[in-house]
C-alpha cells in the first residue's frame, strides 16, 4: 500500500493506456487505507509510535491555533510544536512510525479549540501557518476535522479552501485532503454541505470526505443498531457527495465516489448513552465499507483500544483512555483492519 495518490486528472486520461486517447476509460481509483486516530495530547502521553507500529497509517490528532497567537499552530492549544517535540516526542515518534513503513496524516481542528481558519483571518499567514505544519512533519496526507460551532462559520470555511488551493498548487508532492464531518443516518448536515462545497469551488482536489460515524443520538431509528445508522448515514451522504461533485464539474461514477468516502466509528462505549460499538459491530462495519470499496477507515481512537481499569473509572461511561469494554490491547484495530483488508 502506498497511501500516496495523484491528484485528479482529467477523465480521458484515466486507466487509459499509455499514450491512447480512448473515450471509454477504468474509474479514478486510490489505494484504500486504514488507520486510527490518535488523541496525541491526552495525559498520560500516549506512545503512539509503540501503539500503531506496522499500521500503514497514524491519524494524529490535533492541531489547532494557539490561544495567544491566532496564525500560530499548536498541538491542542497546550503545545507550540517546538514543545511538542521535546513533551510529545512528536518528531520521534513519526520517524519510528516511518522507519517501519507507516504514513502519519495530521488532523486540524477536532471537538475542542479552533481550528487555524476559523481565528486567522488573514490568507497568506493562514496559508503559511498550514505550510508550517506539512513541512515541519513531512506529511502528504492532511486531514481537517470540523465539528460543533466550526461547521457554521462559513467564512472560515472560504479562507481554509483558498489556503489549501493554494498549497497544493505551490507543493513539489502531491497534497491529499480530507474532511471529517459529523453525519447523520440522513446524512450530511446544510452546515457540512458547504464546507465540501466551497473546498470543491475553490479548486481543492478533495481526496475524500470522512464520515464520523458516531454520536448519532436522536437521530437513529429506535431500535436501529449503531452499524445500520452507519450504514443508512453513507449510503445518505453518498447521494449528496456525488451531487457535490458533479456541481463542480467532476463526473465520479458511484464506485469512484465510495473510494472518496471515509468511515470513523467510536469504539466501544459511545458518549450517547446506549451507543456502543463492539468487536463483532466494528468487523460488520468494516466488511460494509469493503464490500461499498470506501476509501478509508478510522477509528476512535488508538488510546482508546484497550479494556479500562479501575483507574480509569466507571467503564459504563465514555473514556479517552479505554474502550469500557473486555477486549485484547489493540484488538479494535485489528479487525478493524483484516475486516476492511486495507
């Protein structure tokens, strides 16, 4: 697996041989990936580059603006990222990741803080502030996680568009972007709609839109499992990414629109009571996103991925550092992974 894909070519080229201009061409397919986000801020210090040796992705969440310095990136508000190497260990851990083949993606934004666009209102030390981060980490794969009070900020969501048109025009490697956006078994919110939409109008070749595929509430059917909500809520967005597409002039046929979807449970006990996603709910859903060729598949998170202790508290509640359920070290992520064959 390479991880690594090339930017959006025009559709008569495509699967077509070398040097043929045929009119009937194979579909514009990237190599699917899997890989777990990290709460790399989380106290105690999670060693990531332990927990996610071999796996050909680390989601490595997040970065956000500092809190004094509104164009500065920081790691969750607490650390600049020179801090972040000497408290986080961040560069060696990604290097150790690296050294057995992994790819480490960066995610901006998350549930808390605020994501750089939404604070830094002038476009060349935004652009700047996000070039930052690619070239201190090296990375070619972002992500951009909007949630809450972010995904109604629409002017931000013009400034983050422009920002990254531009960084990928400007980069020597290819830059893979994608949105994480909340979801509902009717699918993708007027709010998330735009931050795809003005992506798509500025230019940004989208690698793939990331469903998070939790905290469905009163959203989900009663009686309806976490998987079928899951399951209603991509087929739902489905429909309005192959809309979005096609109003940006890009005819992606239903198989290539799946390859630019992505799937991002909570593992075990959810923060919405009676919410939970077990071992034998992750490999149904897994299998789902295989059979449908999605493009990608996360989880939340690898902090997560290990049964809770006694001082880890209650395990019938929500916790950043344990599942709440009696599973192997690492297990989530191991169906996870052999299920969806990535």
């Amino acid at each position: 697996m390479t991880g690594r894909r090339h930017r959006l070519l025009p559709p008569l080229l495509l699967g077509c041989a070398a040097g043929l201009l045929l009119t009937s061409c194979g579909p514009d397919l990237r190599t699917p990936w899997f890989g777990g986000y990290v709460n790399a801020t989380s106290y105690p210090y999670f060693d990531f580059g332990t927990a996610a040796a071999g796996q050909s992705h680390t989601v490595l969440g997040f970065v956000v603006a500092d809190p004094d310095e509104s164009c500065t990136p920081s790691w969750g508000g607490y650390y600049g990222l020179e801090e972040a190497e000497t408290t986080l260990r961040m560069e060696e851990q990604i290097t150790t990741l690296r050294e057995q083949g992994g790819e480490t993606v960066i995610s901006f934004g998350g549930a808390a803080r605020d994501e750089l666009s939404t604070v830094c209102t002038d476009p060349e030390q935004l652009r700047a502030a996000y070039a930052t981060v690619l070239d201190r980490y090296g990375v070619t794969t972002v992500d951009f996680d909007i949630e809450n009070d972010d995904l109604g900020d629409r002017q931000a969501h013009e400034r983050r568009a422009e920002a990254l048109a531009r960084l990928q025009e400007e980069r020597d490697e290819p830059l893979d972007v994608w949105v994480t956006l909340p979801v509902a078994p009717q699918g993708l919110d007027e709010d998330s709609v735009d931050v795809v939409a003005r992506m798509l109008a500025a230019g940004v070749d989208v690698a793939g839109v990331n469903l998070m595929t939790m905290n469905y509430s009163e959203s989900r059917s009663a009686g309806q499992s976490v998987v079928a909500a899951s399951e209603e809520a991509a087929r739902s967005a489905h429909g309005q990414l192959t809309a979005l597409w096609e109003a940006a002039g890009q005819d992606l046929s239903a198989e290539e629109v799946w390859n630019r979807m992505g799937l991002t449970p909570m593992i075990g006990v959810n923060d919405v009571p009676g919410e939970v996603l077990d071992l034998d709910a992750a490999a149904e859903l897994a299998e789902f996103a295989r059979e449908q060729g999605v493009g990608r598949l996360s989880y939340w998170s690898l902090n997560r991925d290990r049964p809770c202790t006694a001082e880890d508290g209650d395990p019938a509640e929500a916790n950043d550092f344990c599942s709440g359920l009696e599973h192997e070290p690492g297990e989530f992520a191991r169906v996870l992974g052999e299920s969806f064959g990535a």
